[in-house]
C-alpha cells in the first residue's frame, strides 16, 4: 500500500487535512471569501475538501483544483456531482508548482501543501503568481510552539515559531487580514483521528496483506505524536493581502 492510500484512510474522518475543526474552516472561508463569488484556486488541493465547502455554500462562487494525485481529484470529482456544484469545479492532474493560468484568481489556498514549493516563502511567490490585484491567500503553516527535539525536527521539519513564521510573512509583502492559531482540541482531534481510522482500518481488515504495515504506522504515528512533537508542534491558519507596496 502507497502513502496516497494510508492518507486516504488516515483522513476518512478529518477529510480537511489540517488540524482545525469545522467551525474553524468555516470562519477562514468567511474571511477569504468575503463577496462570495469570487475565483479561487487550491495549489494541492488533494480531494477538494477545501473548494467543496466553498462551492457548496457559495452559489456563485467558481474554483480550480490543482494536484498531482489522479486518485484525489478523482474522489474531489465524484463529491462535486454529488453535491451539485461539478460545472463550478476545474481539476487540473499536475504539479501544483508547474500550473499556470491565462486568468489571475481573486483568491488562492494552500493548506498542508507548503511542501510541494519547498518551504513557506515559496509557497507565497507561487500563489502571489495566481494572485490578482486586491486578491487574498489563504494558508496553513506548522510552526513550533516551544523548542523542539532534535527528532522532533526530523520527523516534521524545520519551522520557526509563530512570531518569525508571521514576521516572515509581512517582510515578504503580505498583511494578516486574519489568523486562527488552531487549539489544542484541534491538534488532538486532527491525530487521533488520523491514526485511529488507520488502526481501526487495519483491525477491520485483517486477512488484507496490508494490515500489518498500516496498522504499525498507526502505532508510530501514535507515538510520535504522544511522546515526540505534540507539546512543542502548532498550526497557523493566515488569511493575506499583498502589502500595496509589494503588490
């Protein structure tokens, strides 16, 4: 079993990926999409969890999907004619660091997707590309609540804290319109439900050759989360305008 697959198990009951709850996702949403009929691209978007919302309570609202996983976009596809909003919904299989668009976007999300760009700052250049004039990005960053272990780095990267992850943010031209520093309640709830839909997968699945592997990777991930990175780990969710100065 691939890791596209584990995550999908993992994140059968928290499909937004990120530690927040969904009255966290909402307020963001509010604040990012404050017309309601706005153009808006996920770079890694991932099965669209995010633009699914979006498009679901926003009947005017129009949305483009960026990801490099054929099987994400194709659940985000199936969920879309589910709830109605498919001729709203563009999906494009690509790198999200190779697309490129002939029209800018109003609004641009990357959430858990920081990755893909190679950090934080690059992560912004390419949604600052997408972005038009007066436009908004919405963004999901880790950060360490207090100093880390050495493992702890290891495992999750190396991040700064909250206050040189958001001065960061503002030396490359940006201004938090709003923010939400996700609760304890969030984190917790975010990891037990990933790796507790994993464990309960692999029990429920026991003649399945890859029960053994994903239930050992609940088990570190339990671990890594209780005894490595829980106290010192954070979650940041920003919304940004270009500062008129950098725009």
């Amino acid at each position: 079993m691939n890791r596209e697959e584990i995550s999908r198990i993992a994140h059968a009951e928290h499909p937004i990926k990120s530690p927040l709850d969904d009255d966290s996702v909402g307020r963001l949403l509010e604040r990012g999409l404050p017309r309601g009929d706005e153009h808006v691209l996920d770079l890694g978007c991932g099965a669209g969890e995010w633009l699914l919302r979006a498009l679901a309570t926003r009947p005017h609202l129009h949305a483009e999907g960026v990801d490099i996983s054929e099987d994400a976009l194709a659940q985000a596809a199936t969920a879309a004619i589910g709830l109605g909003v498919q001729e709203r919904l563009v999906l494009h299989h690509r790198k999200a660091e190779d697309f490129v668009s002939e029209e800018p976007f109003d609004v641009v999300l990357s959430f858990g997707a920081t990755h893909a760009f190679g950090g934080l700052l690059p992560t912004l250049a390419a949604a600052r590309r997408h972005l038009a004039p007066g436009g908004r990005v919405l963004l999901g960053e880790g950060f360490w609540d207090r100093p880390p272990s050495q493992e702890a780095i290891e495992m999750l990267g190396d991040f700064t804290d909250l206050a040189t992850t958001v001065e960061r943010v503002v030396a490359d031209g940006w201004t938090p319109v709003h923010g939400h520093i996700s609760t304890r309640r969030e984190l917790d709830d975010y990891e037990w439900a990933c790796w507790g839909s994993l464990a309960a997968w692999a029990l429920d699945h026991p003649a399945d050759p890859d029960s053994t592997h994903v239930l050992e990777t609940a088990t570190t991930r339990r671990r890594e989360w209780l005894r490595v990175y829980r106290e010192s780990w954070g979650f940041v969710s920003l919304v940004l305008r270009q500062t008129p100065d950098h725009a």
